[in-house]
C-alpha cells in the first residue's frame, strides 16, 4: 500500500467515523461488489448509531440473488431519498455517469467519498480511496473498517466476501494478502459455500433454454482482436423476459471461456429501448476498457462495458474496429 492510499484510507475513516447521516451508492445494475461493498459499509455506520441508506439508480430492485446480503433494510428506492445528504459515499463507481439518475446527487451533496478499483476513476470526491491494483472495491472497505477499529461480525464479512469471490472469479486472480483478508472472513462466521451458490451457481431452469437460444447464434471470429480472436453473443429482448437480469450478466461468464478467443462480448438489447444495447467486455491480454471508453464506457482492463445504440450487427462492427486500435497487455 502506497503512503498516499494509507493516508486516503485514513481520512475516509475519519470522515465515516463522525457521520451520523449518510447515503451510500452503488452503481447502475450493481454487481455483488457494489452491492456488497455498500451493504457492508452500511452495516457498520448503522451499529456505530448512524442513520444510513444504501441505494442505486436502476433497476427498481435490488437482484434476487444479493438481497439476502441486506440484513438490516438499508436498501432505500431512489424516490425515497432526501433532498441531498451530509455524506455520500459512491462505492464501486468511477465516474458519476455510472449512478445513473442518481448522479446529480455528487454535486448536491456536502461531502463526498469515493471508495473504487477501476483505473477509469476520475477521483470525482473531496475524499478518494481508490486504487486500481485492489481486485474488488469491497477490499477497500475493508482497509477503512480496518482504520475505523471496526472488527465485522458475519453480516459485514458476507457482503465483503460477496464482493472479493465475485471480483475475483472465485480468487483465481486474488494476491496472497486478499487470501489472508477472506481467511479473517471467514473466521467471521462467512459461510464460503452459500455465499457462491446462492451468487453464482444457482440459477432458475428458465436459464438453460435461454442460454441455449444465445449460444446457438454465438459467432467466433479468430482473426478479429488483433489476430487473438473475439467472440460475441446476442441477448435479445425475447430471450431476457424469460430470466431475471443476474441470468443476463451471466451469459459474458459463458461465452468468455472459449479458448480461441482473446476477447469476448455479449450484447445485451435493452428492455425499455430495443435499439439500445448494454455491452460486456471480457479479455485477456487486451485493454478493452479503453474499448468501451470509445462509447462512454469503461471499467477494468480485463473487464469492461458500455452502452451502445444502433443494430446488433453495427454494434459488434464496432466493438471489432475499436479491438483493433487497442492496446496490448
């Protein structure tokens, strides 16, 4: 840890640690980072005394499979937010565009803290904890519990676990010092094994013929993305009524591990606008989150997204143009 990041650390701790009014968001569609992250910070204000609510911008809901993370009822519909806050705190979100609706609150709010891992962050808060070397922003929350003196009891552990399994695709990419982070959460009382079932592996059966239907139209092309091969799939509007959005986002875990390709993409046609198109990117050895800056995107390196309007085939063509200008890993 940089002497910089120690001192952000700090400052944050100090500012959580005199809030008795705060607002905590994640980003649009949260994942169990932000979600978890938010949830766990949250958690910990609320036992200090502090009146906290945890909210995102969309969908209406949180998604099925991370509101069993919410053990004390912070998550807080956007409609039902005060005016503005004395502390917001942004988790997991590089740049305000990312709270959706709710990104005008930056502006509003008296403070601002910006807890984040993605190198697209525009350190848009009075007070920034971010670095991008953290594989999940929940690590993060954890140093600023650490540096409040505040020791998680099994609820906060579970949304930082949630946060570091999911971030990390099941700590295949976690350093030794996130290992011994899981191991203090586990010493928590997390339970490993229905964290990641009811996260990840389950899903309800109207997933596989959706998965089927996609993959069936799933084309490979080895001599795109530089020469290393890229590979896209198609979620359209038929196809995403029939499952709930976590088996949606799911599909980029599925397409992702075929071998002949360096990078991978799905389309996923938005419900409200057909002809818009929400994109995940997912490579290895090539930067696509300088690819999806192209459309006003972003995210990590290896894994990235952005939203897109035109026809699916005017979208991959794109994506396949872009590839071609971006850097190597």
């Amino acid at each position: 840890m940089t002497p910089t990041l120690a001192q952000d650390i700090r400052d944050a701790a100090a500012l959580l640690a005199s809030a008795t009014d705060v607002t905590v968001l994640g980003h649009v569609r949260p994942d169990a980072d932000a979600l978890g992250s938010a949830l766990a910070l949250g958690r910990a204000l609320h036992l200090r005394g502090a009146k906290v609510r945890v909210s995102f911008g969309e969908p209406d809901e949180a998604p099925e499979s991370l509101r069993w993370l919410d053990e004390d009822g912070l998550l807080t519909h956007p409609d039902d937010l005060p005016d503005t806050e004395a502390l917001l705190v942004c988790v997991d979100t590089p740049v305000p565009k990312r709270l959706g609706r709710l990104a005008g609150r930056v502006e509003l709010a008296g403070s601002v803290l910006v807890i984040d891992h993605h190198a697209t962050n525009t350190f848009y808060g009075g007070c920034n904890v971010v670095d991008e070397t953290a594989e999940a922003s929940a690590i993060l929350v954890f140093r600023i519990l650490d540096a409040m003196g505040v020791e998680p009891d099994e609820p906060i552990a579970r949304g930082i676990y949630a946060g570091i399994v999911t971030d990390t695709s099941g700590f295949r990419r976690a350093s030794p010092e996130t290992h011994r982070m899981a191991a203090r959460l586990l010493e928590a009382g997390v339970d490993a094994e229905a964290v990641v079932r009811r996260i990840v592996d389950e899903r309800p059966f109207t997933w596989l013929p959706m998965l089927s239907s996609v993959l069936r139209e799933a084309e490979l092309e080895p001599e795109a993305a530089q020469g290393r091969g890229f590979v896209h799939a198609v979620v359209r509007v038929d196809a995403a009524r029939t499952v709930r959005a976590e088996e949606v986002e799911s599909v980029i875990d599925v397409v992702r591990s075929v071998r002949e390709a360096a990078v991978a993409a799905v389309l996923k046609q938005d419900l409200a606008n057909p002809a818009q198109w929400q994109i995940s990117l997912r490579s290895i050895g090539i930067d696509v989150s300088a690819v999806a800056a192209e459309f006003g995107g972003g995210g990590h390196r290896q894994a990235a997204g952005c939203t897109i309007e035109g026809s699916a085939e005017d979208v991959v063509a794109g994506l396949r143009e872009a590839l071609e200008r971006a850097p190597l890993l």
